[in-house]
C-alpha cells in the first residue's frame, strides 16, 4: 500500500518557487469560478486527492523519484551557472510530460470524452464507464510509454525581465500548437504531443518559463539555453495559456498582483472553450465498389445503424496572442504523408509510417 494518502497532482516541488518567500507552505490563489481570491492558502491542501494514483507503492516510488529529480534540477538552476546541460533537458522534458499527462484536469477530460463517447456509440453505462481512477492509471501507463515522445522538441528557458511575474495553475504543463491553430491544412484536424509545430510552456518561477519546440518550425533567439523578454505583453500571452487551460485555480507569489491576475483573466474568459471535445457521428451511406461513403449525422437523429463511425476531436483554446520571443523559422519544414496521421514531426515518423515527405511551413490561408 502506498505510504502516502494525501496525493499531489501537481506537487509541492513544483509549486514552490509560487509560494510565499519560497517556504512551500503557503500561496495565494484566484479561483476562476466564483472569481475570488485567497491568500496565503495552505499548500499541502492544493491540487491533491486521497489516493489520486492509488495505493502501489511502486508507482509512488517512480513519481517521487521523478518529482525528486526536477527539484534538483531546478534547484541548480536558480543556484548554479545559467547553461543548460543535455541531463537538466531531459529532465524537464519529461517533467513536463508527466505533468501534463497526471493533473486532475486531464482526468476528468479524459473521462468526459471517454463516457461522452461510448454514449454515442450506444454503448450503456453499465457496459463500460470510465472513471478517474481508470483515467490515472492509464495516463500513467501512457508516460510510461511514451517517455521519449518530446524529447526531439528544443528547450529553452526565459527570463522575465518585466516586473509582472509568470503564472502557474492547477494544470500548468501546457501543449499548444501556433501553425496548427493557425493553418488551413490543418483545419477540422486536432494535434497531440508528435505533432509538427508542437510548443510546450511550463512556468518554473514568477521569473522563468520553460518553453519546449518543434526546431524545425519555430526558432528562440537564444544563448546557452537561455533568452530574455522585457515587454509585459509577452508575459501576458504566456500568462493566458494558464487561465485558458486551468480547471479552477490560479497560483501566485505575491498578494499585491491580485488586480493584475483579475485583469488578465479577465481578458481572456472569452476564449475559454465552452467544451474540450466533440463527438462526430457518421453512417453508412453507400458504396461505390470500392470505396464506402459515410454521412455526418447527429447523433441524436441517427437512430440504429449496423454500420456507424464515431470520431472524438480534441478542443483546443486559443489564445489573443503569442510571445513575440517564439519566431517562424527561416525555411521551416512540416511532414506530412496525406493520411489519417495529420503532421508528425520529422522526430516522431516511426519506421512503419510510409511515404512521408515535407512541406514549408508557410502559412496557407492563415485562420488567425
């Protein structure tokens, strides 16, 4: 049985640097909800469940091991010379991954489609249903997995220069996608974490951020690992993905950036999706010898059919504006082979995926 009952999804070590002098034992928070603010919050209490990860002792031992390593990390950084080493990169990459696979948020998401979809496909709840629990555990098995997946993408970290500080949240490993958001190729299409022009933003104090990339679309200006901002705007659009992507809590060092946090979300509310997945449902319509067509119907009115697809789609926010630091390569590359895959990055074409070839990044018909 696991040794610890109260346990974090987003954990202590993290949240830190976020805490009151940096003690880990208090923090102030603004719920998006009810719109309040509350200081100096008991930290032991926030982003944790009883059993969250359940009761093996051996996956606890894996998380603190994990958790472990990103404190020493961090703690070299703030301490040590500003040079990132290949170790510290790997580090955080995977991180990064863990927490954004682990967070409450991503369970409930991944049981709302979960449900939501066997709803469609006429499957009854007593058939099937998928809980937290079930989510967490397979979200662990997914890292488990699939450690490597974001370690073709570049690391940078930036040091904020402005005198408003970085946000965190109770679901702050962040995946975004500017090309894909923003290209017509891509429309009606969602994108996961092997997609080409992947971005991954985890704030690591009110003064850094980490920024993870696919290098073959975006380029950072940068020295040893590291770059710099000093407008404020570009704190703010790095702040949004936190208000966009959080399930209720926002976190904060200081008490007196309470008017600066309200007028951010405030900001942003609008584009806070009303859902985080779509189901589509098509049914058979004919067949032409070769090739079987299928219809777009609702759900609703499609009534029984022997043959039907559903198809869940990811929603994902999109924000007011990007970090002016984040730039479009010179020449930049996506890959493509024109089938159900979408985009993979040129590091993630496993060696059964066949006729892939690239294309510029160059926007087509720009939608934002």
């Amino acid at each position: 049985m696991a040794s610890n009952k109260n346990q974090h999804f987003v954990p202590r070590c993290y949240l830190r640097e976020f805490t009151h002098d940096s003690e880990n034992k208090a923090i102030n928070l603004f719920n998006i909800d009810n719109k309040k603010f509350i200081s100096n919050a008991p930290v032991k209490s926030q982003c944790s469940k009883d059993y969250f990860y359940g009761q093996d002792e051996k996956l606890e031992a894996a998380i603190q091991f994990l958790e472990g390593s990103y404190a020493t990390i961090l703690r070299e950084i703030l301490e040590g010379p500003r040079e990132l080493s290949d170790d510290q990169k790997i580090v955080i990459r995977r991180f990064w991954l863990f927490q954004y696979l682990r967070t409450e948020a991503a369970s409930k998401r991944s049981v709302e489609m979960s449900n939501d979809f066997t709803k469609t496909a006429g499957v009854s709840p007593e058939e099937f249903k998928f809980e937290i629990k079930e989510a967490v555990q397979t979200a662990m098995h997914t890292f488990a997995e699939n450690m490597d997946i974001v370690d073709d993408l570049k690391i940078c970290f930036i040091l904020n220069k402005t005198k408003v500080p970085f946000l965190t949240s109770d679901n702050p490993a962040i995946l975004t996608n500017r090309w894909h958001l923003n290209d017509a190729r891509t429309k009606f299409k969602s994108f996961g974490l092997n997609a080409c022009g992947a971005m991954l933003f985890l704030p690591l104090t009110p003064e850094i951020m980490c920024v993870g990339y696919d290098g073959d679309v975006y380029s950072i200006p940068q020295k040893n690992g590291w770059a710099s901002i000093s407008k404020e705007s570009d704190v703010k659009a790095f702040n949004q993905h936190q208000f966009l992507e959080c399930r209720a809590n926002i976190f904060f060092k200081n008490s007196e950036d309470c008017s600066f946090v309200e007028e951010s979300f405030g900001g942003v509310i609008d584009n806070r999706p009303s859902e985080r997945h779509r189901i589509h449902y098509a049914v058979f319509d004919y067949t032409d010898g070769q090739h079987s067509r299928y219809k777009v119907v609702d759900s609703s009115e499609a009534g029984e059919h022997e043959r039907a697809i559903v198809h869940s789609e990811t929603v994902h926010s999109r924000p007011l504006s990007w970090p002016s630091v984040i730039r479009w390569r010179n020449s930049g590359t996506v890959y493509t082979n024109d089938t159900g895959l979408g985009y993979v990055r040129k590091g993630q074409i496993l060696p059964e995926y066949e006729g892939f070839y690239k294309e510029p990044v160059k926007l087509r018909k720009s939608r934002a």
